[in-house]
C-alpha cells in the first residue's frame, strides 16, 4: 500500500508523510495532556505530604511554647 503511494508520484508521497506527521501530533498531544495530569497529581500529592509535615512541627513547636508558659517545663527541657 504504502509502496503505490511511492511510486505514484511525488503529491500523493508527500500527503502520506503530512498523514504520519499528523498522526505522530496526535499522539504527542494524547501522551502530553497524559503526563502533564500525571505531574500535576503528583505535585498535589508532595504539596500535601509537605503541609502535613509543616503542621506537625507547627503543632509540636505550639506544644513547647505551652508547656513553657505554664512552667511545667524549661526552655532547655523542650529543645532536649
């Protein structure tokens, strides 16, 4: 099939080579829009595993401030 094309002449050659251009297009958007939603997820998922460990040093640093406000600990003894 493709060897007809061929030999038929130089227009037919070149809309066959613009067809595969076209089609390998198609597939780089298809594979493109596939990976970019793969790295978007991705990218959440690090972003909320960050936060969760941003909120617990938050939560254990407000814990230290406390248990040095009411005196039931020392400066030295929350860093330790």
């Amino acid at each position: 099939m493709i060897n007809f094309y061929v030999k038929s002449g130089k227009a037919t050659t070149f809309v066959l080579i613009d067809l595969i251009l076209y089609a390998l297009q198609i597939s780089n958007v298809f594979f493109y829009r596939h990976a970019l939603k793969k790295v978007i997820a991705s990218g959440f998922a690090f972003a909320l595993g960050q936060a969760m460990v941003f909120f617990i040093y938050a939560g254990a640093l407000r814990f230290g401030c406390y248990l040095i406000s009411i005196g039931d600990m020392a400066a030295i003894e929350v860093l330790g």
